[in-house]
C-alpha cells in the first residue's frame, strides 16, 4: 500500500474552533508563553501553568473532529497513513486515525515533573498542585514546553524517510524543530502543501491555497483515486 505521510499543526484543530496557543485570548494575554509553557515558567508558578493547561484540556475536549481529520481518517481504506502532529490535543484519533505521533506531547496524559518515563492517561481530569506520580513527585502535563528536547524526533524523522506522499497541512513551517522535517523526505516524493496563506511557498510542493476542512477531502479523494479508483477492496 502506499504510504501518506502527514504533518500537520494548528491550523488543522482550530477549524475544529480550537484556538491556537498564541490565540488563546482572555486572562491569559496577560502572560507570555515563556510564563505558561517552559521550564522556568513552571519553577516559577506551576499552579499557574497547571490551570493554563487545565482551561486548554477542557477547550480540547469539546471540541470535535472536523472534515480534514476525518478525510485522513477515511484514507485509511486505501493507503497506509502517518499523521505526525505538532498539535497535543486527540482530534485525529477520534476521527480515526490509527496511526499518530505526536510531537509535543498529548494534553490528555499527565507525567512526573522529575521521572519522564512515568506517564498517566487522565482520562476526564485535570492535573491540580498535589497531583504526584508514584514516585512522589508532582505531576505536569505531558507536552514539550519551550527550551525542551523534542523526543519523538527521531521517529518522525523515520517515518517521513518511508514517504510516498507527504501533505503539509494546518502549519505555516515556523516552528522547529518540527518544520525541518521536510528535509527527512526522499526527493522523488511528491509534496502538498494546504494552507489559504498567500504568503506560505515551499520549494518544489504543489501549493493547494485552500483551508483544511476545503483542501484534505479534495486532495483525499485525488488520492484515493489513484490509488484504488474502484473502492477499497482493489
């Protein structure tokens, strides 16, 4: 089968009316995300960042997975496919998406504030100032905050190198070091880039000037066409 490769970031969830970490907007403008989302920041005042990703989560769980999501999902009868995702929240998995590694961390997973390996689902809850792992320590949320190492790099790395088809959507390729993974796909790979942005150009991609939720069912169905023009079982 072949193998699609997504990279995707905000842009994708906040069709889905999640706001972006820099549009989070109310009480929280106040602050910059060096307060909210980094080490000193959480030395500092972890109560603080505690309910910052506390408000986050709950946004994160109202929200709902919206076309784009679930075109990836859908592609899943015909190819096999990759979501890399810069994003923390769950709206590809509950689209569908078996197959999704993220970035930076997961908003709903909780983990000691000293052990890295020591890692909770949180099902419906929060973290609150008390929350230890068995170890003792208090717990944090499970993402990558500013000035931290991004683990799962390698492994994205890998599997854009195993790339027949790599879409960029629902990321402007600012943010690194997540945007140099581009340079992890073979050559002879074709490249999409969705974005409605004028402004985005990335040599030698197809540039596909259209919103998430317009722009991945369509290229979705140009693939699935290609790929199994008579339906999933052939």
């Amino acid at each position: 089968m072949q193998h699609i490769v997504v990279l995707s970031g905000s842009g994708i969830s906040a069709e889905s009316g999640l706001p972006t970490f820099r549009d989070v907007g109310g009480l929280w403008q106040q602050y910059s995300v060096y307060d909210l989302a980094s080490p000193d920041g959480w030395r500092a005042d972890p109560g603080l960042v505690l309910e910052f990703y506390n408000t986050r989560r709950q946004q994160a769980r109202q929200a709902q997975p919206n076309l784009a999501h679930k075109a990836l999902a859908e592609l899943e009868q015909y190819c096999t496919v990759s979501v890399i995702t810069q994003n923390i929240d769950d709206l590809h998995e509950r689209a569908g998406s078996s197959r999704v590694l993220h970035l930076h961390g997961e908003i709903n997973k909780a983990r000691s504030s000293r052990n890295p390996d020591l890692i909770y689902s949180l099902d419906e809850g929060d973290i609150q100032l008390g929350d230890h792992c068995e170890e003792g320590s208090q717990l944090r949320p499970h993402v990558v905050w500013f000035g931290e190492s991004v683990p799962e790099l390698p492994n994205a790395a890998e599997i854009c190198r195993q790339a027949d088809h790599f879409l960029i959507v629902g990321t402007s390729l600012q943010v690194y070091p997540a945007a140099a993974l581009i340079h992890d796909v073979p050559p002879d790979v074709p490249i999409t880039v969705i974005d409605p942005s004028e402004d985005l150009d990335v040599t030698g991609a197809r540039i596909i000037r259209k919103t998430a939720c317009e722009g991945v069912p369509e290229w979705a169905r140009e693939i699935q066409e290609k790929v199994s023009p008579s339906g999933p079982d052939n």
